[in-house]
C-alpha cells in the first residue's frame, strides 16, 4: 500500500464490516503460496504493483510464475490499486512451465511431485492454476503458457510494470530485458528478481540487466523498495544522459 505521500505502508484495506479486503485475501493466500520469493520481496513487489497500477499505464506483466507466488504478489497489489479506484487491468503471468535449469531432474531445484508422468517433463501449471483459483485471482490474472521471449515478440502496446524473475542463464535473461524493457511506459516500473551485486551470492545476468538498466539513463531506481535480491526502476519520462550509475 502507498501513503498519501507515495510511501510503501504494506497494509491492505479492511473493509467497514472489518472483513479483510480482497486484496488482504489474495495477499495472505500469497504469503502462503511455495516458491522462491522472500516475503519481504514479496511485499515489495505488492506495493511496487499497486504504485504502477494506480498510474494506469498499462497490463502488469510477469516473466516466471512458477507456483504462482509471486504472481498473487502482484495481483493483490493490482487488485489493492482497483479497490482505491484505478483504472481497469490485469496481471500478463509468462511461464512455460517446464522449469528453469536449476529445477530439472537432479538440479538443485528439482521437485519430482510437478514431474508430469505422461511426458516425463516438468509441469508447474496445474498447480500454479489450483493456486489462483484457491486464492480466488483467476480473473485478474491472464495466463500466458509460452517462451517469454516469443511471447514478447508477439504481442504489443506499452505495459505498466514488468516484473523479470524467468530463467536466470544469459541469453535468457537478457531475451527478457531486451524484449520488455522497450515495452515500458514512461512512468512503469521495472523489477528485477535475484539481483546479486557480489557473485559469491548468485548468478549475474540479473545484476548486468539491471546494471544496464541503470546504465541506459531511461531508468531511476526506486530506493525504498530495495528488498534483499528484488530492484524496482522506474522508467523516466526523459532520459538523461547514459552514465556509470551509482549501485
Ligand atoms: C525462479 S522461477 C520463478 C519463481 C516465481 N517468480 C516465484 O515467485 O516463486 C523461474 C520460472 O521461469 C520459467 N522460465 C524459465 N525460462 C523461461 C522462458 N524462456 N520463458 C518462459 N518461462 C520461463 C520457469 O518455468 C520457472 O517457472
């Protein structure tokens, strides 16, 4: 949630009748929702969705839903932004779920009960659907089961947030960056998940991404919402000049 001066405040509305709110429904099924998010990540992306929600720029889009974790993050902080009156949206969740690297057959990820007996392969979209609908998000999320690179290519139209937490190997983290971050309105927000400044901590293509981020002088970091490996940008309405950016 955001204060009358734009500040982060985490806490979704009760409703008069002291019911929790829909968005405090989704949010406490995403909280209890398995993955690979913090839930102070998670909360950070929950406020990040309701700021670039409110500003009504366009579709919220994620790459790597998984479970759907971090999806139902980010549909209660869109359907937070709906309940205080934003304009009409929805959530794009891009996964192909077949898995990243790390999450097949005898990597470190791997989890045999999503294994799908008639093809052997990794299948993480049953249960990433039993857990929207659970939550009760079926319609304010839009599934898109496919190669988000191809998907990016696709489609078109400016977005409002996207949010990049897909495959975290080079040629397909930067096909992300890449393929989406042009697609930012002026104004919508970039977050960027497992971004690791020192190696020893992880991979680095999502630190270069959001190094180049930075780098390109279209975007500003959102300080506040800096939240362990999560980075939110915002994409400036006129770029400065690009240069080394501080981090
Ligand atoms: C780290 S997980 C996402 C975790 C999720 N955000 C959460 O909150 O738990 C990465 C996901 O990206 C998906 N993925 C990897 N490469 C992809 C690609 N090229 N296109 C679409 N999805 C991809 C995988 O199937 C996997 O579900």
């Amino acid at each position: 949630m955001t204060g009358r001066d734009g500040a982060v405040t985490g806490t979704p509305p009760a409703q008069p009748d002291g019911a929790p709110s829909r968005s405090a429904a989704v949010l406490a099924a995403a909280h209890g929702t398995p993955g690979f998010l913090d839930q102070r990540e998670g909360m950070a992306l929950f406020a990040a969705a309701e700021v670039a929600a409110q500003r009504g720029l366009g579709p919220l889009v994620e790459i790597g839903a998984y479970l759907g974790r971090s999806t139902l993050f980010l549909a209660a902080g869109l359907i937070a932004a709906l309940e205080h009156g934003a304009p009409p949206s929805i959530l794009l969740s891009i996964d192909h779920h077949r898995g990243s690297e790390e999450m097949q057959a005898g990597w470190e990820h791997h989890d045999a009960t999503l294994v799908d007996p008639a093809t052997g392969r990794m299948d993480s979209l049953p249960r990433f659907r039993a857990n929207l609908w659970r939550a009760g998000a079926e319609d304010i999320v839009a599934a898109v089961v496919g190669d988000s690179a191809r998907v990016a290519a696709a489609l078109s139209g400016p977005v409002g947030m996207v949010f990049i937490d897909g495959g975290h190997g080079a040629n397909v983290a930067w096909a992300d960056y890449r393929g989406w971050t042009p697609r930012l309105a002026p104004g919508g927000l970039l977050a960027i998940h497992d971004v690791f400044p020192d190696p020893a901590d992880g991979g680095r293509p999502p630190y270069e991404c959001y190094c180049a981020a930075l780098d390109s002088g279209e975007f500003d970091e959102l300080e506040d919402a800096r939240t362990l490996s999560l980075r939110v940008l915002t994409r400036r309405r006129v770029p400065r000049a690009p240069q080394r950016a501080s981090r």
